[in-house]
C-alpha cells in the first residue's frame, strides 16, 4: 500500500485519503492490509455501514484472512454492536488462539457487563504478553468491576510500571487505593494533568466511590 495514502491520513486529509485508497483497491484488489485500512478509516469517521459492507465483500472473496475477521469484529465493537462482536472474537480465539482476539473478547464481555467471562479471557491474554499495558488495565478494570479491589490494584501497578503516565492507569490505581483506604490524591492529580479528558469522563465513577466510602465510614 502507497505510503502517500497513510501520510494524507496523518495529515488530516481524511476524504482524500478513504478515495485514494478506495481508487488503490481497484488496481490492487488483492491487498488484504489495504482493506483492513480502509475498513479502519472508515470506523474512525464512524461511517460503519460502509465499513461494514467493505469488509463483508472481502470476507466473500478471501474467506479465509482471520485480519479481515477481526478488523469486522472490531467494526462491530466500536458501533457498540457487542454480540455480533462476540460471535466473531469467539471464532477467532477457537481457530486462532489469537492474543489479539482473546484481548477484544474479554473487552466485549467486560462492555456487555459479564465481566466473569471477560476475566477468562482477559488472564488469558494478559499471561501471554505480560509487558503488554492496556492488558494489564483491562485486568484491573474488570476486577474493579467485580469489586476485587486488591487483586484488580496488582495489575495497575503493572500497568504504572509499564507507563507511569498512562492517565487510565494512574486514576484505575488511585480508585483501588482509595477502596483500600490508602493515599489517593496524588493518583487522581496525576491523571487530572496527564490525560485531563480522560478524568472529566470518568470524575463521577471518583465521586461514586468517594460517596460510597463516607457513607460506609457514617455507619
């Protein structure tokens, strides 16, 4: 595929880059990774229907490229689509055995709020590439779910050791030490400078837990 093609991307030009490639594709019908791009392209700007329906006619004429599957069911995940997501993560993890696919089904669970079957997969994943830190985030993020606030703290500080300044990680650990009545604040802080969107988004899980904990200590 044209590096041309990637740099209009980077640069902004988005329409210019999705013809450009969808002009390659025609030359070059063949490239999977191509279609793969342009199936990404077209989910960032959130056009899923044409995403759906590019990659649905590669997966006809190559029905045997598990990138095809999994970029279709990371299509579905993003459109918030989480059983059709489920169905094709499932494959791939059976055919495959694929970290990658174990990693988006046990994200799927975790979406669909059965995060007991999200933390199979998730250990799974997270055994096989133990370095790898949005595993180690997603970990912690389903055992904060299912108020295991110990267990879920040691995979963020895995997470931290990996990158001390992932904003997610840094406000997951303070949640924990805040659950397991230990110094808080300078996470929270961290995560506020770091990633302060990510915070916004998130302040009120923050103010739940701080709820929660006073009315606990009023009891």
């Amino acid at each position: 595929m044209e590096a041309a093609i990637l740099k209009q991307w980077s640069d902004g030009q988005h329409e210019e880059a999705v013809q450009a490639l969808v002009d390659y594709l025609k030359k070059t019908p063949a490239d999977i990774e191509a279609y793969v791009t342009l199936a990404t392209f077209l989910t960032t700007l959130q056009d899923f229907e044409q995403a759906e329906v590019l990659l649905q006619k590669a997966l006809t004429k190559f029905p045997d490229q598990p990138a095809l599957s999994y970029a279709l069911g990371t299509l579905y995940y993003q459109a918030e689509s989480y059983q059709q997501a489920e169905a094709i993560f499932m494959e791939l993890v059976k055919n495959s055995q694929s970290v990658d696919a174990q990693y988006m089904l046990a994200q799927t669970y975790h979406q669909m709020e059965q995060n007991p079957r999200a933390l199979v997969f998730a250990l799974t994943a997270q055994e096989q590439q133990p370095q790898e830190l949005d595993t180690n985030i997603l970990v912690g993020n389903i055992l904060i779910s299912l108020s295991d606030f110990d267990q879920a703290q040691s995979y963020l500080k895995k997470a931290l050791k990996i990158n001390a300044q992932n904003g997610e990680a840094l406000f997951k650990y303070g949640l924990t030490q805040l659950v397991l009545d230990q110094p808080s604040a300078t996470y929270f802080e961290r995560a506020k400078k770091v990633a302060p969107d990510y915070f916004e988004k998130n302040k009120q899980q923050l103010m739940d837990i701080e709820g929660f904990m006073q009315a606990k200590d009023h009891q």
